[in-house]
C-alpha cells in the first residue's frame, strides 16, 4: 500500500473545506488562523492526492 488511503483522503478533502469556509466566515472573531491552517491542510491534501495518482515506479 502506497501513501495516505483513499478514505483518509476524503476525510481530509471534507476537513479541508470546514476549515476554509469557517475560517473565512468567522474571520474576524477568530483571526486569520483558521483560514491559514485550512489552506495550508487544503496544500497538504493536493499533494496528497497528486502522489496517489502518479502512476508506481515497476522497480
């Protein structure tokens, strides 16, 4: 098995979203903070799944 499994991925696209849209949404009484650690979680999952898709080396 190769990399973070597919229903891990999902969990983390669905944490992504939660984070970005409550931390836009409650910005001002919560801070940036949310926001960045959502885009920053939202980053970590692209590459995530970029890695899941590229096709394994036959070696």
């Amino acid at each position: 098995m190769r990399g973070i499994p597919v229903w891990m991925l999902g969990g983390l696209v669905v944490l992504s979203a939660l984070l970005i849209g409550f931390g836009y949404h409650d910005r001002h009484e919560a801070g940036p903070l949310p926001l960045i650690l959502g885009i920053a979680w939202a980053l970590f999952t692209l590459a995530s799944i970029g890695a899941k898709a590229k096709p394994a080396d036959s070696h």
